[in-house]
C-alpha cells in the first residue's frame, strides 16, 4: 500500500551527513520525496511510497550516519499523493 510519512529527527544530526544518508536510503528503497535541516537543528523530510519501505526508512533513520547521535524519530502518516518524482536534497 502506498503512503506518505513526514519524518523529523531531533538529536545531533546537522553537520554529520545525514541528509547524504537519508537520500542514499531513499534510494536504495525507491522512495521519493525530500529531506532538510530545520532551523531547530533537526532533520526533516518527506517521503513517499510503499508503507513497508518507508518503515524500512524510519529504522534506519532511528540510527543514522556513524557520527550522529539520534535522540528521537517523530512519525505523521499522511494519504499518498505522488507528488514526488524523486528523493532530493533540499537547503
């Protein structure tokens, strides 16, 4: 089933790669959508896709990159739109 999810991950995350990773992720998974860093120092991004992968997405945001230091995964489940054509990096 496809969804959409809006992910924001609080914790050290800027400056460590983590967009990079998040994107490859992405990839690797064939989810679409975008990932940034937010003012607050967190990461935001929005994915779209198979309910599965995007569950495959989050576990390894939970971790991160080797130098970040995840303190907390926030999950909204949204209707999927395909509004996205690829995953990008946006700044």
């Amino acid at each position: 089933m496809k969804k959409g999810a809006r992910i924001t991950i609080t914790g050290r995350v800027q400056g460590v790669w983590f967009r990079a990773f998040t994107r490859r992720q992405a990839g690797l998974l064939n989810l679409t959508g975008w990932v940034r860093n937010m003012p607050d120092g967190s990461v935001y991004c929005e994915v779209e896709g198979d309910k599965d992968k995007i569950d495959r997405i989050i576990e390894k945001l939970k971790e991160g990159p080797e130098f970040a230091r995840v303190d907390d995964v926030q999950v909204e489940w949204v209707p999927f739109k395909g509004q996205f054509d690829t995953f990008e990096v946006r700044y």
